[in-house]
C-alpha cells in the first residue's frame, strides 16, 4: 500500500477477529493517507468503550499545527461505539470534514445495516476475518503466504521461501500474528543471508506446541493458574522443557516489568503517563496492548516491580548443576502461582 492509494476520505471500518492484522492495515491506512508525517501528528486514537462522539467530532474537526493538512482518527474495539452513536455516524459518512478519515476497528460489521452500506459506498470497508471454507478460504490463504513472505524480507531482512511458509501454515493457526512472531524468531536463527527454509522451520517450529505456550503464558498473566498449570503439563507431556518455556514467558513478563518501572518513573517525575503508552514504551505489541492492559492490572504493581528478581531468581535455578526435570518443572509452576489471582496482595481500604 503507497501513499494516496486509499486518500482520506470520509468512513473506513477495519472488521474481524484477527487484531495484529486489524492493526497491520490500520497502519498501513494511516501510513497511506499522512505518509511521513503520521508519525505523532495528524492522528488520534479514541478507545471504543469509553469514547464520547462529542471528543470523536472535534477530532475529526482539528488540525495539526505541523505536519500534514489531513487529519485521521482511530476508535479501537469500537463495537461499543458503533452501537451507541449508529445514527450520528450514519450522518457523518456524508458530511466528514474535508481531508478527514475516521477509521472504525470492529469485531462484527453485518453488510445489510444501513450504516454498513454507506461506508461501502463512499468510504472503505475491509475485512480481517478468515475464511472457513470454499474459494475465499483458498484466496485468503494464497494472499496470507504472499505477506508473509513480504514480511519476512522488508520487515526482519531474511528470505522466506515458499516451501517453508507452506510447512509453518501446516503447523500453526492461520493467525497472522503468531506466524508473524514465528518468523521474526526464526529470522534470529538463520546464519548471515540464509533463508529460512524448510528445514529450519521443520527443526525449530512446534506445531500446536507454539500455540498452546502463548496460551500458557495469556492464561499466567490472567491469573488464572488452574488453566496455565494444566497448560504447562499438556506441553510438558508432549517433551518441552522448562529451560525452553522460561524465555518464552520471560520475554512477556519482562514488558509488564518494564511497563510499571515506565509508569512509576513518569509519576515520579510528575508527568503521569496512561498504563497504554506505559505498555508499549515497555514492547507490548500494539495489537496485544488491550488484553496486556487488563493483565498488568491483574497483576498489580507490587508484584510487577518484583518480577525482574522474579525472572532473574528462576533462571538462576534452573541453571544450577541440581536443577532436575522436576524442579525445573516447579520453578516455573512457582511463577505461575505467585502470578494468580489467589496470590494477589491485598487491596488496602480506603
């Protein structure tokens, strides 16, 4: 997508279930209609649950003082939204500001509403959703592999051959955001200009595995340990390794690590900063940002300013001579408890 091929224009609604690629076109959109100047200036992103169309009107209204002339504004989760205000955005499809784009991200976006129809008419309607079957199911994946391949040379500088993105899509979800973090490790393991081919995909890529990790980790930072502790035992079962899971789930925690030190710094300099920009200063993939928001709240910050020693005090153990496939096992199902909504500290009374 190159700047002005969809300039901004009235009404755009990005729908589906799919949030890191929901999140790849919403930047691409804005990339497309500011160019360089979308970084920071003419865009402002509203949170679908809590906007107010008083706030979304004025947005599209304003202007920045630099950069571009046009203006765009983003409602995330915006099926809230949708439902509350139907009528008033039925009425702005027609009368947005000149040089103004709002773009709608939504779970659902049945055609047959008369709002729906109006963004197809004069607006942009794309759809992230996979299909289930039949010739769409065929053309969605042909086009998933083509930017995948695209994501891999200009994204993380390696070649992807094709036979290799044939063998990931045999071995994960067809979701594009956990093949994308599959490729960006696997970018990790090739050697200086070798490509990630079929082999190495082969040797390095868990199939379900991959997956049910990332469940893992979602289900400790929910604090739902019942369900972690049962996940970690399927994938132990099927020959993971504690020393294996550890980075995994360091990697995550370490953000809510970082994610905390960034807020506490930014009230302790009296220029207080939202728990969101705290999340992504501290690596949260945009599209992760709002479940990873729920999560540290769930966690608290007594015990996120702990999870560095946390992190640190497991690692060691499971590098000492005595560390068995049991007690490795137990440093990580350790973790997990203390991350439960059980082990929570106790609120103080006001």
């Amino acid at each position: 997508m190159k700047p002005g091929d969809f300039p901004a224009a009235g009404v755009c609604a990005i729908s589906g279930d799919d949030p890191f690629l929901k999140h790849e076109v919403r930047n691409a959109l804005v990339k497309s209609t500011l160019g360089d100047a979308s970084e920071g200036f003419g865009v402002e992103v509203f949170e679908g649950r809590q906007a107010e169309w008083r706030d979304v009107q004025d947005a599209l209204r304003e202007r920045s003082l630099f950069g571009s002339s046009q203006q765009v504004v983003v409602v995330e989760d915006a099926d809230p939204f949708v439902k509350q205000y139907r009528e008033k955005l039925e009425e702005i499809v027609e009368t947005t500001p000149v040089g103004s784009s709002l773009i709608l991200e939504v779970t659902s976006w049945p055609g047959n509403t008369r709002l729906a129809k109006a963004v197809a008419k004069s607006g942009l309607t794309i759809s992230c959703a996979t299909p289930e079957k039949g010739a769409e199911l065929t053309a969605h994946t042909k086009l998933l592999k083509d930017w995948l391949t695209h994501q891999a040379l200009h994204v993380y500088g390696v070649k992807l051959e094709r036979g290799a993105v044939d063998v990931l899509l045999e071995q994960l979800p067809s979701e594009s955001g956990i093949l994308c973090q599959e490729i960006a490790r696997l970018a990790l393991l090739t050697d200086d200009k070798a490509p990630i081919d079929i082999a190495l995909v082969k040797e390095h890529v868990g199939g379900w595995r991959v997956r049910k990790t990332w469940d893992m980790i979602d289900a400790a930072a929910d604090g739902r340990a019942d369900d972690a502790l049962n996940q970690l035992d399927r994938l132990m079962a099927a020959g993971d390794e504690a020393f294996a899971l550890l980075p995994q789930m360091a990697s995550t925690l370490r953000r809510f690590a970082a994610a905390a030190r960034n807020y506490e710094q930014a009230e302790q300099a009296r220029r207080p900063m939202s728990l969101r920009a705290a999340l992504e200063a501290g690596g949260i993939p945009p599209f992760k940002l709002g479940a990873a928001e729920v999560q540290l709240k769930q966690i608290g910050r007594p015990r996120a300013k702990q999870l560095y020693r946390w992190l640190l005090a497991a690692d060691l153990e499971l590098k000492g001579h005595n560390s068995t496939k049991d007690r490795a096992r137990r440093v990580l199902e350790t973790l997990i408890v203390r991350l439960s909504k059980q082990a929570a500290p106790a609120r103080s009374k006001a």
